[in-house]
C-alpha cells in the first residue's frame, strides 16, 4: 500500500513491526522479503515515486575534495533510490575482500563470503541476473580455443585473471517500476512516500530506539514506532541520521567511539587508456568474449568482461583492489596515428569502412583503502526540513593512487611479455580519484569489537537493541567489485535475523 505522508495528519503515530528507512534497492528487497514472512513492515522514502527537485536537493552538502562530484548528482531520491541511473553491473565480492590484509589496515569483515553465499540466488533473482554463475567461461562464446591474453606467472597463476560483470536484464534495472505493484498490493505493508525522517529517539536507558520523528516539505509532523527500525539509505543519509540523532546522547547514536561517518569510501574510476593487438596475433578470449557481448548502441545490454589482480599478485606487491572493465572500439587510423572514435565507456561504435580493429578500450576501478579521516559530518548549514547538511571528506591517500600506478604498469609489463599487443595507458599523474558510479561505503561499517566499528555482524547498531544498518555503509572494505549485490545480498540475510526479533 502507498501512502502519502504529506495526507497524513499532524500528530498521528505510525506502528509496525519493522520500520524501513529508505526505499532504494536494500530497502525495497528488505521490506518485500519481510512482509512476504508475514512480518508488519512500515518502508519510509522520502521522494515519491518520480523525481523531485526539491526532494533532491535535500541531499546537497559540501564537499572538501575539489576532484568529487556534488552530493546531489550521484544519488536519487525517489522510490528505487539510485537504481533509478544504475547502470546494471553486478559481481559479489570474492573471499578475499573480507579477509584482514597486514598491508591494509583496518582490513577485514566479522563475516565470510560464506555466510553471505545462501542467500545469492536470491540475490539474483531480485536484480533480474539470468546467468548462474559471475566466473569467465570462453564456452560462452565458443572461444575455448582462443589463447588467453594473460599466461601464467612464476607461482603458475597469471597475475591478473579475466573477471565477467553480469548485467540485470533486459537492461538496467530500476526497482521503482520492477517493483512498484508489488509494494502496492503485497500484505503486511505499507511504503509511505514523501516522508523525511528527521531523528530516531532513543529510550531513557539509550539501549533502543523508541521512536522516529517525520516531517514532510509542506511542514506536516508525525511519527514512527516499531519493534525493530533499520536505516536503509545509503552510506552518507546513514550516517547523517545517526549524527543527527544527538537528542539523548551527545554526538549522534552509535557514537561513542567517534566513529559514525569515518572510513568512508568510494571508488576511483578513470579511463586507463587501450590495448592494441598485433595484427599477428591469435584471437585471444576475453577479446571474443567481449565484442561477443557488447551491443553497438546498446552497451548496458550485455555483461562486461575484464580483469582484475589476483590475490597472489596483491598479496605479493602489498597492493590494493584493481580491476578493468574491457569495452570494444572501433578505431580511424589517420596520417598523425590511431584516433579513437569512442567518447565514453560502452557508449556505442563508431562508423568506419575498415570496421572494428583490434582494439579494447579499458577503464579502471579500483579500491579506496579504508582511513578514519576519510568521513561524512554534519554541517552548520542546514536544508529545507531545518536538518544540518552533512560535510564529505574522501581524503584520498598517497598509497592509494600508488597502487593504481603499480597495478597500471604491471598490467603494460604482463601483456608486453605475452607478445600478444600493447596497452597505450593515459597518463596517470595526479588524476582526480573520480568516483565511477557513486559507489558510497564503510560510514557504519561491521566489526565485532564497538571500538572499531558502528554495527555488528548483523548490521546491528553496537549498544542499541533494535536498531540496525544495512547496505554500503556496513561495508569495512570495498574490494573492486561493484556493491549492489553485496547491498542486497546484506539486506536478505539482515531479513532473516529480523523475521525472528520483530513478532
């Protein structure tokens, strides 16, 4: 059911079971499974089911890093959230990532990939991913004959391994329409839209969240109360609530050890240049499997293949997450050189009479390690409902633009010594730690131990009974993996553990 909290009276208290906070793609896949349980879900969004330019600009605020887009652009609000300018690309997080790295400090999930493994094929399912697996396979494209473009190293694994992103089809998936009716009719609950949380009260003995204060942009005023409330609205909103959150207990919820907002992370994305093939070379794998997948007009159609470093690599240089997403050109070859006609990752060929040559454009994501001075804080400003802004630092450290480097050049090094081409990298020098798709993390990240994190393993916020987090900012570290299917992945096992606490 679909209700509009700016017809909802002044005064009145809202109960359910569980109190959603935020409608994006943690949200909806959250409140759905809950309700399905037979669980009394209330979900909060604060747009409504189109974009609103005034419910958007309530996520403006400052940014300390010149090289970082404004707040505003890189997230939706409204039904769906940001899946709504999703490009689609999936792949869940190797083991690796959740393992502690002696070279990365502040490395290392309370939680294995196991334990987020039995709920991927519902994970799937929910993000329209028809294909079973995230593993390159030259089968696919009957290219088991083709060479592959990387051989084997010294330890007898090549130092980057061929990496496939699986798309949501039939092309992006945005969860307002893909789920609207199913918010509307199923039981148990009810969505309200245009409705702003603007705090969460804590009990007299602050051990639980009692209530959740609302406002609308035309000034109504009402509230929420639940058995169990959990925010679902990103990594920055997330924190920003927590902060907000000061009335009983000074420095915002979950605050005791000064840790709500740090250790946020983003990552980089650029344009690391293209590989060229030699004429005489055999037809290599992954350049099949991707001109086999890429759709000329279409490029958010078919699923992306790539690289990545692999463990051993990382493990042996001290190095963080890398990968590269491979995308076909078409290329003109004029009197001054070789003129890329391509303008943008996957936007679409160019025209030419000689058709496709050889070439494979690369563009590079890569990890931001995790550092407690990177942060989201509260601003003196304040915005239209009178709540303070936040402040975002990304504070991107020296070491993390140094791996990128190393990984770039090693990648030149390990094709030049197949002889199978050459890799043309743009020059890296300084280059602004462009975030690839606003892929925000690690503000209420998960740890065992309060001191060093906001949540539990459950997402639960550390001293607070019922009150939990779900989504990117659970995340300690953010791999090179692109997040939603983890954030998904995350909210269905967070269902399980409120399917049991909220009745």
């Amino acid at each position: 059911m679909f209700i509009d909290g700016r017809a909802t009276p002044n005064g009145q208290v809202i109960r359910s079971d569980v109190c959603l906070i935020g409608g994006g793609a943690a949200g909806i896949a959250l409140a759905l499974t809950l309700a399905r349980r037979g669980v009394d879900v209330v979900l909060v969004e604060s747009g409504g089911l189109e974009l609103d330019q005034a419910t958007q600009q309530l996520y403006d605020g400052e940014v300390i890093d010149n090289d970082y887009p404004p707040l505003r652009t890189s997230r939706l609000r409204y039904l769906g959230g940001t899946t709504n300018h999703w490009g689609g690309a999936c792949r869940p997080l190797d083991p690796f990532e959740f393992e502690a790295h002696d070279w990365v400090p502040h490395s290392g999930w309370p939680i294995r990939s196991s334990d987020l493994e039995p709920y991927y094929d519902a994970t799937r399912e929910m993000l329209h991913l028809p294909e079973p697996h995230f593993h390159f396979d030259a089968n696919e494209t009957n290219s088991n004959d083709h060479v592959p473009l990387f051989a084997p190293g010294p330890t007898g694994e090549p130092d980057f391994e061929p990496v496939v992103w699986r798309r949501t089809q039939p092309g992006p998936l945005r969860m307002r329409p893909a789920y609207a009716q199913a918010l509307r009719t199923t039981r148990h609950l009810r969505c309200l839209l245009h409705t702003n949380i603007t705090a969460l009260i804590a009990n007299n003995e602050r051990s639980a969240i009692v209530r959740a204060r609302a406002a609308t942009l035309d000034g109504r005023r009402f509230a929420f109360e639940a058995r169990n409330f959990v925010l679902c609205a990103g990594a920055i909103e997330n924190a920003r609530m927590l902060l907000l959150s000061d009335q009983k207990m000074g420095g915002g919820i979950g605050n005791q050890h000064g840790l709500v907002g740090r250790y946020f992370a983003d990552h980089g994305g650029i344009d690391l240049g293209e590989v060229h093939f030699f004429d005489s070379a055999p037809t290599i794998r992954e350049e099949s499997y991707a001109r086999s997948k890429f759709e000329p007009g279409k490029p958010e159609q078919g699923d992306v293949v790539g690289f990545a470093s692999s463990a051993i690599a990382r493990e042996r240089d001290r190095l963080l997450g890398f990968s590269m997403m491979c995308f076909p050109t078409r290329l003109s070859r004029t009197p001054g050189g070789i003129r890329s006609l391509s303008k943008a990752a996957g936007g679409g060929q160019a025209s030419t009479d000689e058709g496709p040559s050889r070439v494979m454009r690369l563009v590079g994501v890569f990890e931001k390690s995790p550092n407690p001075e990177s942060r989201v804080q509260l601003d003196t400003r304040t915005d239209a409902l009178g709540l303070r802004k936040v402040e975002v630092d990304l504070n991107v450290q020296q070491h993390d633009r140094a791996s990128v480097h190393a990984h770039a050049r090693h990648f030149a090094a390990e094709l030049a010594r197949t002889g199978h081409g050459r890799v043309r990298l743009i020059a890296l020098d300084d280059f602004p730690w462009t975030p690839l798709a606003g892929h925000h993390a690690g503000t209420a990240r998960m740890s065992d131990d309060p001191k060093h994190g906001v949540t539990d393993r459950d997402g639960r916020v550390h001293g607070m009974g019922n009150l939990y987090v779900t989504g990117g900012a659970l995340f300690p570290t953010v791999g090179w993996q692109n997040p939603t299917f983890t954030i998904v992945a995350l909210a269905l096992r967070l269902a399980d553990t409120l399917s049991t606490s909220s009745r």
